[in-house]
C-alpha cells in the first residue's frame, strides 16, 4: 500500500552526516537485518530500479538507522533517496567527479 512506502526525499543531504570512516563490507559476510529494515530496502530498490545486493543492503541499514537516529534526536523528519546505499566516501567521490 502507499502508507507502507517509504517516503523518498531527493533534496535530503543525511549522508553528509554519516561517518568518512564507514568502509565497505567483506563480501563473504553475510548479516542479518529485521524484517523492517530488508523490507524498507526491497521497496526501495523497486521505486529506484536497483537490484538487490547483500552488500548494498548492509550500507543501506547503516543509513536507513543513522536516518532514525537523528529523527529521534531531533524530531526532523529525514527521507531515504536514491543515495541511500551509499557510503559516505562513495557519496563524497560522487560529487567531485
């Protein structure tokens, strides 16, 4: 249903807010997310056209909580957009090009 879409954002500039230090993981790795979390990132690679990737997954978590921290620290309302399976570096490399 649309209520249980996520909302997307494409002004949102959250990534800027995640650590340089965040690094890419082993690809061997397998982790485990909640059922909330690897379903907010199956709808997300759908309305964005992504495939899904393990390892995309696990960049996404890291955003998709660090997103949930700062609305509950702050009470702002953040929106994943289509850089949310990006790291930090990848994002900044992203605009120097």
């Amino acid at each position: 249903s649309e209520m249980s879409r996520p909302r997307m954002n494409y002004g949102s500039s959250y990534l800027n807010e995640l650590s340089n230090q965040q690094q890419h993981p082993a690809p061997d790795e397998r982790p485990e997310f909640p059922d909330r979390i690897q379903e907010a990132y199956r709808d997300w690679c759908e309305y964005y056209g992504k495939s899904y990737d393990v390892i995309r997954l696990r960049i996404f978590a890291a955003n998709f909580l660090a997103v949930e921290k700062y609305h509950r620290e702050t009470g702002v309302s953040l929106i994943l957009n289509e850089l949310a399976d990006m790291t930090a570096d990848e994002y900044q490399q992203r605009n120097m090009d």
